[in-house]
C-alpha cells in the first residue's frame, strides 16, 4: 500500500502547468521531418515534459542520441568527403541517405514512446493543443530558413536540418 493512501499507475501520464500545449506527438514528427532537429527534438521533449508522460526520461535519452548521433554521422559525413572516399555527386546524395534515414528513425521511435501516453492521457480527459497544425507547418516553412541562416557552418546545417 502506497505510503499515502495513493493509488497510481506505472503508465499513467501525470500533467503539469504546461499541460494546455501538450500536442499530439505527430506534430513534432512532422515538424522534425520538414523544419528539422531543431525544431523536432525540443518538442518532443517539451511535450514529455507538458504531458508528464512516465517514459520521458527514455524519450529525453533517444532524442539526445539523435542529436549526438546526428553529429557523429555529420563529422563520419565531411571527413569521408575530405579524405576522398567520396567524390561524386551521386556518392554525396547517397552518403547523405544515412543523414535522413537516422533522423527519421529517432523521430519515429519518439512518436511511438509518445503516442500511448499521449492516447491515455486524452481517454482521460486531456485535451491537445489546437495550434500545433501551425507551429509545425511556420516552423517548417518559415522559420527553418531563418535558423539555418544564423549560422552558416555545413556541420551545422547537416546537423540540425
């Protein structure tokens, strides 16, 4: 028996203060799959934090090991480039495959950790945020260019985009 009288289940979502901008974990993936990491892994972690979601610190884990993943194959990336390995532009394109693929499996991997939470706490009255159709999309869109641009580095650009 709980020490207070509690009763809780291991995978029950416990919301916070930022709860109301909770979104549906395919608006992040979106956003990760069209703006980039920038703008996909905060929000994944954002949404684990706003949700409370019971599995957030595997959720924070996978999206630094997509950040740090993301770095290695992008420093892998320039130093084949540089020392000759690859020298076609075909080789480039298929070289950075690996870049994509990467990113879209950290991204997919968030989504399912994040779904049944996100599922279980709306079939318990939770209610997602309207506005995560336009954050996704500006983000994407218009803003993309915008951070890109601050800082002109290609590792930069092949990390985070």
């Amino acid at each position: 028996m709980a020490a207070h009288g509690i009763y809780r289940i291991d995978d029950e979502p416990r919301p916070g203060a930022l709860a109301r901008f909770a979104a549906a974990p395919f608006w992040p993936l979106l956003a990760l799959m069209m703006g980039g990491l920038w703008l996909g892994l905060p929000w994944f972690v954002f949404n684990s934090i706003a949700v409370g979601s019971p599995t957030r610190v595997r959720e924070w884990l996978w999206a630094g090991a997509g950040l740090l993943g993301s770095l290695l194959i992008a420093l892998l990336l320039m130093w084949l480039l540089s020392s000759g390995y690859i020298v076609s532009k075909t080789q480039v394109q298929y070289a950075l495959l690996v870049m994509v693929v990467w990113k879209l499996a950290i991204g997919y991997v968030l989504f399912t950790l994040q779904n049944a939470t996100i599922e279980i706490y709306q079939y318990y009255g939770g209610v997602l945020n309207r506005f995560a159709p336009l954050v996704a999309l500006a983000g994407a869109f218009v803003l993309r260019g915008f951070v890109l641009d601050l800082v002109p580095v290609t590792l930069w650009f092949l990390v985070m985009s």
